[in-house]
C-alpha cells in the first residue's frame, strides 16, 4: 500500500511561479464569462467527445444547505440535456458530521435538493485498490468500490479556497473525492497510529492528494475530462458548508480542459491576475498552505502541462491571457 516512509523537502508550494518561468509542452483551456446553466453546457461541448459508454460525474454535492457548491438546476440542465444516462458519484466524508455514512450522506443529498439523477456514493459498499505510478507516498491508493464500474469520467468542480489544500481545483475534487471514506482518505490525511486524524499537511498532504488524484486520471485514461465553476470562490472548501467563511474574491466564469494540470493551473493564474483587493484572501490561503504543490508535483508525475493556451469561447475563440480574463471585475470592497 504504502511505500517506505520519505523525509518531505521543501519544494517551494508557498510560492507562486509566473507563466514566463515555466517550460515544457501547452495544452488547451477553454473559458467562458457565462456562469449559468447555459455556460456550463456551452463549455462541457468543447471536452464532451472524449466520454463515452457508462459516464460519471464527480462532483462536490454539499454539506447540508451549503451556500456555495454548484446550483442544481445548472447540473440538472447539464444532465437532462446531455448525460440523461450519467450519475453523480460522491463517496463519505473522512470527518464526523452529515457525510461520514451512507445513511447520512442520502439524507444530505435530499437537503440539498441533488434528487434529480441518480448519485453513487461510491465507498457504500466497500473499496477497491488503484496502482498509482511512480509515487512518493504510494504504490496504491483505495477509492470506492463502484468507481471502477464507470467508463468516463467528468470532473465537475467548484473551484474555490481550502482549510488544508489552500485551494480545490479538479486535483482535489479526485484525489480526495474519490479516495473512500474510511481508508483512502485516512492514507491521505493520517500517519498510520497517530491520534491527530489531521497530522498530514502542507506540502507532503499535497502529494499524498496528488497520487490519489493520479490513480484515478490513469485508470480512466483519455477518457476523462475537467471543468472548475470559479463562482462563489470562498477560502473555504464546500465541506465546511453554512460555516464557510464569507466569500470575497470576485465571480470569474467557467474554465475547462482535457489535461487537469492546465486547468487548475489557469484557474490559480486568473486569481493571481485579480488586484490585490480582490484575490488577497485566496492568495494568502493557498500560499500559507503550500498549495502551489499541487501543480508543481502533478507536473513531475506527468500528469499535464503548466503551460496552456486560453481560448475565449465567448469571443470567437479569441486567446486571452488570465489578466484579460479578469479585466473588468469589481474589487469586493467595492460590492
């Protein structure tokens, strides 16, 4: 399961590297300013041919009445319209609270009104093993049993700040959202015989949520694909809910891509391209956090480009750069 237990270095996930220090291959991103039921079918066109068969979507349902998570009735549109035979997959929550079993998952999800399709909380009947590749941490990662039973995967993510990742990108969405409640996640998070269920953070839980990430882009292969809402960008994950610290970075779009690595990466560029009064909250939670380690080890396994062209589907698939992205945005100080 695990290999044997390595010294974490400092890989400098505090700090943010600008486009003109990175190299290598690009890939493509597609953006669109429309955040509505409408913009969200608009951009999954330009990464829906590469799901086929039985298809699911993974996505981040909510604590109960959680303000910030992605509306239903852009989902539920999606769904109708184009994935009428998709379910939504979710797996139970590593921490004591409204998710943490199957019985009170369900309830969860009546709350939250995801009624309308069929949702897999994946881990409800056990879990199965994932090789990961080349990993620092792990040879294997669990993820929930039914996972495997599904030909594509669509990676459907709130992009916003978080507690311990210092931000939730499609990276996070998978390599904790599908590890399985009760061993998966625990590898991820906790030195086997710790008390503090916690302990992990920083640069080395970067990682660790890193493999897991990568167990699941390699089981699907090409056959996977990504998009991050950067609506309601609160510091706060979807996991803490009511209690998410109030939103003050400015409303973006919708971001989508085939390659995660270029996705993410063009989602934490447009924050970094925002004024100071705008993106200060989010850039201090990810960087006090080590977050930029996220991209830099996802880049060392292989997993995508940090490079990327960004096409702006709303204006004749202009190219646009992050700082054209955010042209125009109000600084919340000002709302």
């Amino acid at each position: 399961m695990m290999p044997e237990t390595k010294p974490t270095p400092r890989t400098g996930g505090e700090r943010y590297v600008p486009y003109d220090e990175r190299s290598g291959e690009s890939s493509v991103v597609f953006f669109t300013r429309d955040l509505s039921a409408d913009g969200l079918m608009k951009i999954y066109g330009r990464v829906k041919a590469v799901l086929e068969g039985k298809i699911a979507i993974k996505l981040h349902t909510g604590e109960k009445n959680g303000p910030n998570i992605i509306p239903r009735e852009w989902v539920k549109k999606l769904m109708e319209s184009e994935l009428k035979n998709a379910a939504i997959i979710e797996t139970n929550a590593y921490y004591e609270g409204d998710r943490d079993t199957t019985e009170k998952h369900r309830e969860t999800l009546k709350v939250n009104g995801w009624t309308f399709a069929p949702v897999d909380i994946t881990d409800s009947d056990g879990a199965v093993f994932l090789p990961v590749k080349d990993g620092k941490w792990f040879t294997e990662m669990s993820v929930g049993k039914t996972l495997t039973e599904y030909n594509s995967l669509l990676v459907l993510t709130h992009f916003k700040g978080h507690a311990m990742a210092g931000f939730g990108g499609s990276n996070k969405n998978i390599g904790i959202g599908c590890a399985d409640g009760k061993v998966g996640k625990a590898m991820i998070h906790t030195t086997p015989d710790q008390d503090d269920q916690w302990d992990i953070v920083n640069e080395e839980l970067m990682e660790r949520m890193t493999e897991s990430t990568k167990s699941v882009v390699d089981h699907f292969g090409k056959k996977i694909a990504f998009i991050n809402v950067m609506r309601n960008m609160s510091v706060s994950c979807d996991c803490e809910g009511v209690n998410a610290a109030p939103v003050v970075t400015p409303n973006v779009g919708i971001c989508a891509s085939l390659d995660i690595l270029a996705l993410d990466q063009a989602c934490v560029d447009i924050v970094y391209a925002m004024t100071n009064a705008e993106n200060h909250a989010l850039v201090e939670r990810i960087e006090s956090r080590h977050g930029h380690r996220q991209l830099s080890y996802m880049k060392e396994l292989g997993m995508g480009n940090d490079r990327y062209t960004l096409i702006d589907i709303d204006n004749e698939d202009k190219t646009v750069m992050p700082s054209d992205v955010v042209e125009g945005l109000i600084p919340f100080g000002s709302w």
